[in-house]
C-alpha cells in the first residue's frame, strides 16, 4: 500500500475535499472521469464544472502538497481544508493555528466542522474542561460559546453517527443548517437524510427515564455526552456514577423494547418504570401484577354484565395483537371505555380494602356505569346509607341481571354487528 508521501497529489486532493464534505465522492469520481477522457487535471475540471471556485482547489491542492511533504496529518488537513472553505480563509492562516491544536472531542470535532467553534476556541477551552473534570459541552455553555438547546442537538446527532445512521458530514452539515436557520432538529434532519428523527434513533430510554423522573435535563445531556466520548451509553455512565441502579437501566431497556414494538404506550411505558423505582421491583414482578389485575377487571366487568363471553371473542378477533391484554382489545373494540375500566379498579381497591365484596362491587360498577355517578354514590344508593344485607343484595343483582336484556346503547349494539 502506498505512503502519503507516495500517493498523487490528484489521489490526496480527492480523498481530503471528500473528507472535508466540500464534495461528495461521486462527483469526485466523475470529475476524475471526465478528466481522464479530456486530459485536464480533476481539479481544473471541478473549477470548470462549477464545483469548486479557483481559490478552493487552490487551498485544496496545498493541503494535498503538504500531507504529501508530511508537513500535516491527513487529519489536519482535512480540518484545515474544512474550515478554510466555510470561512472562506486562506489555509495557510488555518494551518498555523492548526498546526499547533488539534479538537481532541467528537464534539469539539463536530462544532468545529459546523463553524459554530473555532479552533483557536478549542485549544483554549477542551484542557480547561480536562483540568476542571469538565465535559467540553459544560465549558461551552457555562461560557455562553453555545446554547443548551445546541449542545443537546449535536450530543444526538453524534449518537446517530456512531450508531452508523448518519455520517459526521451529514451531523456537521445539521449542526450549521440548525445555526442559521434556527431550524428544529428533526426538521433538518429529514431534510438532509430523507428520514425522521424516530426512524434514525430508536434509543429513547434517556426520555423515559427523564419522564420518569430518574434523572433530570442536565444529567441526561452530562451522560449522553460523556458516553460519546468514551464510547459507551449514557446508562453505563449514570451507573458509574451512582445516579442509576442497574436493575433500573434494564428495566427501562425491556420498556422501551416494549414500546418501540407498539405493546405498551409511551404513558403506560413512563408509569411502570415509575412503579419499578418506588417500588424497588423487578420489572417482571410488576408485570404479572399488572396481567393479574387486568384479568380481575375482566372477570369484574363480566359480573356487572357489562361485557360477556361473545363481547370478548369479538375483541380478540378484531384486535389479535392484544390476545395477552382483553382489556386492551375490549376498548380498542369500543365495548368499555377507559373511565369504565378505572371504575373497575377502584372497586378492586375497595374489595382489597374490605370495604366491599366481590358482589357488591359487580352491582356498584353497573350502577355507577350506567347512572353516571361515582362508585361510592352507587354504593350508597344501592345500600340506602344502611349497610348492604344478602337478601337486599340479591335483590339488586335480579336487578342488574333484568337490566341486561334491555336494549344495549346503539353504539355497542353497532359494534357487535
């Protein structure tokens, strides 16, 4: 393989404004063809085709003559290309504050390829950071070189590049988009990749433990960024640091497993993992009581005759993906709504309580159900503000029962056909 010293200056002048995201590789390419047919240099073809201007592949072809010299790293050059095309400087004042410094973050890297941070301000403030046990973006922002919000945007698309989902030109080319137009991140995202914010990064346990409660903006931001760094996820770095138990790392993992598969809802998803921190529970602990509940609230809802056999057969074969949840497929089929079912599990509370039994909370719930009161209105109307007897109680499910072969509400009857 050849050394740089060996390599054409026509092979380094592609591979450093490619490098630099001044051009794409296959406009290179076909500049280099075009050149080969007409016998002009690739760079006079770029200049002709519009490409690149006269002061450009002048600044190109000297990075090229000095990688080639060893007077600079590929990756100085690269840098020194980048920043003299955005800013429209000559290289040679470029190469003399890069010969000295050279961005030792991603981040640094990045904002310096977006123009958002200079490199003399690199060299100033990345050994500060070091020194202070600082994170590059903390310095930055605590001295106002960058926003929150920005350092938030580039710590995600730094994610989506190391994750392989975007390039770091595509990142840089965001980072300076978001700077001048002050767009939105997902907005100019899809711009430039073609693809939402969502389809890129599936990795949102940081939100949900934010939503949850377990750790806040700041920290989150810290983690994220001191992962890239070190190439591990922010989870591994809030470990370390004792802001997270492990337990709770994995639990959000499965929830967001969970949710990124359409089988629990983002609400349903930030309630358990809030259950798992107060409680100190596994996540599967949580889980088989939470089945155990639904199944207690299907077995209510049949006993107030609200819902029967046939009604549950007809979810299920609308709703198949809810096979394990009959709740689920029982509203999503529209024969209970949700304040129904939140009225079950108060009068499960009730009975857990011993405040009712299991009878009386089948007729409290139709009560309440269809007289639109509260459960414990129901119960004093049922029991007359005296305590309920059997015989009184009997009487009051004959009742129930009756009022089951009245004609249903037009909406469930339209639902069953």
């Amino acid at each position: 393989m050849a050394t740089e010293s060996g390599m054409s200056i026509s092979t380094l002048l592609g591979e450093l404004i490619t490098a630099a995201a001044i051009l794409r590789t296959e406009t290179f390419d076909e500049a280099r063809s075009q050149a080969s047919q007409s016998g002009l240099p690739v760079g006079r073809v770029l200049v002709m085709s519009g490409h690149l201007g006269e002061g450009d592949l002048t600044s190109a072809l000297q990075a090229a003559q000095m990688v080639r010299e060893g007077k600079l790293t590929k990756t100085q050059a690269t840098q020194a290309l980048r920043q003299a095309y955005h800013q429209c400087m000559p290289l040679g004042d470029v190469v003399d504050e890069l010969r000295d410094y050279t961005p030792q973050t991603m981040l640094g890297e990045l904002l310096l390829a977006a123009k958002v941070v200079s490199i003399s301000k690199l060299a100033r403030f990345e050994p500060q950071a070091r020194e202070n046990s600082l994170t590059l973006g903390q310095v930055l922002t605590r001295y106002g070189i960058i926003s929150i919000s920005l350092l938030s945007d580039a710590v995600q698309l730094l994610v989506l590049v190391r994750s392989n989902q975007i390039n770091f030109q595509q990142a840089a080319a965001t980072i300076y988009a978001i700077c001048c137009s002050q767009a939105d991140l997902d907005t100019t995202v899809a711009a430039l990749t073609g693809k939402k914010q969502a389809e890129l990064d599936q990795s949102r346990i940081g939100k949900l433990l934010q939503a949850a409660g377990v750790i806040n903006d700041e920290e989150q931001l810290l983690a994220a960024e001191m992962g890239i760094e070190s190439n591990r996820s922010y989870g591994e770095v809030l470990i370390e640091y004792k802001v997270l138990e492990p337990y709770v790392l994995d639990s959000a993992a499965s929830l967001q497993a969970m949710l990124i598969a359409g089988s629990l809802t983002e609400v349903q998803v930030i309630d358990l993992l809030k259950q798992v921190i107060a409680r100190q529970a596994p996540l599967h602990q949580i889980l088989e009581e939470l089945h155990d509940l639904k199944s207690r609230v299907v077995a209510l809802l049949k006993a107030a005759v609200l819902i029967n056999d046939d009604d549950i057969a007809y979810a299920l074969r609308q709703f198949p993906a809810y096979s394990d949840d009959t709740a689920r497929a029982l509203i999503a089929a529209k024969f209970i709504d949700l304040p129904t079912v939140r009225k079950a599990v108060h009068c499960l509370k009730l009975m857990q309580a011993g405040q009712i039994n299991e009878n009386m909370a089948a007729v409290a719930l139709r009560h309440s159900n269809r007289r639109g009161v509260s459960i414990e209105d129901a119960i004093k109307i049922m029991t007359d503000d005296r305590p309920c007897t059997l015989s009184t109680l009997g009487l009051k499910i004959v009742e129930a029962v009756q009022d089951h072969w009245e004609p249903p509400p037009q909406h469930l009857s339209s639902v069953a056909i």
